[in-house]
C-alpha cells in the first residue's frame, strides 16, 4: 500500500512547515484528500500550538514515498462553500 506524508505548512517561509516524517498507508490518491481534511479538522478542534495563529491559513502539503507533491489541502477546504450547502426540507 502507498505510504503518503502530510506536511503542515503554518506560514509562508520556508521553514514554516512541520515535517510529516512518519506518514501514512493509504489505499490510493482519492482518499489522500479525504484523510487530510479529517486531520485538519481534528487540529483546528483540538490542537493550540503558539506558532499557528490562524488554522485557516495553514494547508497540508501532501507528498508520496519519492517525494514528490501530490497535492496541497488548504484547512480552508474543511468549511463547505454556501452553494455546497444542501438545504434542510421545508416541513
């Protein structure tokens, strides 16, 4: 199974990220996005760090076993846009 790393980007220089040096086994790339969104909202919930002002500000830079960037997660993304919203049924 491929092994996936999630680095937190905290801030825009580049030592402003937390290296993911463990990782994580994830059955493939569709479910990459899905993991780092729950991580995110399990940081914005319950994790202070001094260094993180805003959660809202900080992304997963998400890589694979080579190194290579699969893709970025803004925490941004763990807020649905209004249009995204379904409505509740009117009674």
């Amino acid at each position: 199974m491929p092994r996936y790393f999630f680095h937190l980007r905290h801030g825009p220089a580049p030592g402003q990220v937390a290296i993911d040096d463990e990782g994580d086994d994830i059955a493939d790339v569709g479910e990459v996005r899905e993991h780092a969104l729950r991580a995110a909202r399990d940081l914005i919930a319950r994790t202070r760090i001094h260094s993180v002002r805003d959660w809202f500000e900080c992304s997963f830079e998400v890589t694979d076993e080579r190194g290579a960037r699969v893709l970025t997660v803004p925490f941004g993304d763990t807020v649905p846009d209004e249009e995204d919203e379904t409505p509740a049924p009117s009674r």
